[in-house]
C-alpha cells in the first residue's frame, strides 16, 4: 500500500475535484491506497461526505501561516504505509497515474526519492515538474529529518530545505504524471502574503548555523474524519 498525503488550506472546490477523481480510481487501486488530508487551519473547516476510499482528515487547530512544515509532518506520522505520495493541492493525480504508480511500487526502492512528470490541463508536458510532488519511503523521510517547523510563521524556503537534506540520495522519475490545476478556482493559496521572509533563516539552517529542528507537531491539531488509530509513529 501507499499513503496519498495532500495539505489543505481553504481550498474547498479543488478538493471536490480531488475526490471526484480519487472516486474513479479503480477498485484495485483504492484498497492499496490511504488517503490523507491535512487542513492547515482553515477558516472553514474541511469536511467530507461519506466517499468510497480509505480516507483519514487530521486539521491543526491554529491557524499559522504558511505551516507547511508542520502540516506535512502529521501526514507523514500518521502515514502507516511504507511509501507516501505527496503534493500541493494543485497537483491532481488522475486515474491513470494512479494506476501507473501502484504498478511500480514492486521495483521501487526504500533508498530513492521519487519524481513525477507535471502536465498543464490539455495534456501538454510542462518544461518543470512540481517542486514537492515527490514519493518517499517514510522511515527514509524521517532518517533525513522531516520538515524544519522552524520555518512555520512565514514564506519560502522549507521546501528547498527538505530538498537540499535529500540531495544525497538517489532520485529516480515514475513515468505517473500529476495535473497542474494551480490556476483552477481555490486551488492556490491568495488570502497569505507570499512575500518570502525566510530567506537568512534559509541561508543559515544551509550553513549550519542554526541546526536542523526536531522538534515536530508543535501545535494542537486532531483527527477529524476517519478511524482513530491512536498511533504515534514517528521513526
């Protein structure tokens, strides 16, 4: 199995365009998939109607800008499968990636860091893929350290973090592509400035002057969809 982990924040219609296609996933795709969503603090909460997948929804309590970092970490704590999949909510995976990818799982490796192609919504093949639609083994996740919630509070940077962390390790391209739906109703965040502010603390965390926090979850946050499992389960 694999864990399909989005982050949510305020992007309601492009979430029912997820779950729309999620529902046309084939039955031998579904039973080898948990979804996770992760509601950063939404101003309205998300919910759900009953829908045919293994669903889970955890919502952080305090709304932080930009929580990123922490957002994806609940999702990788309580991923219980061995890989997870995870992008931004503008990135679809259609059905036939989805396919595609549960047939690679038997050749992939737990030492690799795994890319995937983006096209726009005709179909088109984009020139750059999407900077965090990766699938990672997640004890190797936490091995590198998960995501520095010392960057939560404000823009940029934490993904190029994770990113540098993982550049000592092997990459690989499953040919599964996701759809760029960034421009699609709410599927961006507009309500949070994206003026970038984290950039010395970049620069630092890079040099090693600041060290790599492990200090994770450091917010109220609980499961609010789904069957609790009262796990904890951090490597």
């Amino acid at each position: 199995m694999i864990t399909f982990l989005y982050l949510f924040y305020n992007n309601h219609r492009m979430l029912s365009r997820h779950i729309e296609e999620w529902d046309q996933y084939s039955h031998e795709v579904k039973s080898k998939v948990q979804f996770i969503l992760i509601d950063d603090g939404s101003t309205v909460p998300l919910t759900v109607s009953k829908c045919d997948i293994n669903l889970e929804v955890y919502r952080i309590e305090k709304d932080i800008p930009w929580n990123v970092t922490g957002a994806r970490n609940i999702g990788f704590c309580m991923a219980r499968t061995e890989y997870v999949f995870t992008s931004d909510m503008d990135a679809l995976f259609p059905r036939e990636s989805a396919k595609k990818l549960i047939e690679n799982l038997p050749v992939v490796n737990n030492h690799t860091i795994y890319w995937f192609p983006r096209v726009d919504r005709k179909g088109n093949f984009e020139k750059d893929r999407h900077l965090f639609t990766i699938m990672i083994n997640k004890q190797l996740y936490w091995k590198i350290g998960g995501m520095d919630e010392d960057f939560a509070g404000q823009w940029g940077y934490e993904d190029l973090d994770f990113l540098r962390r993982v550049s000592n390790y092997d990459t690989g391209l499953i040919p599964a592509h996701v759809v760029n739906y960034k421009d699609f109703d709410d599927a961006s965040t507009t309500t949070i400035s994206r003026k970038i502010t984290n950039e010395s603390l970049g620069r630092d965390k890079k040099s090693g002057i600041v060290p790599l926090s492990r200090q994770y979850l450091r917010f109220p946050w609980k499961m609010s969809y789904g069957q609790d499992y009262s796990r904890n389960t951090i490597l």
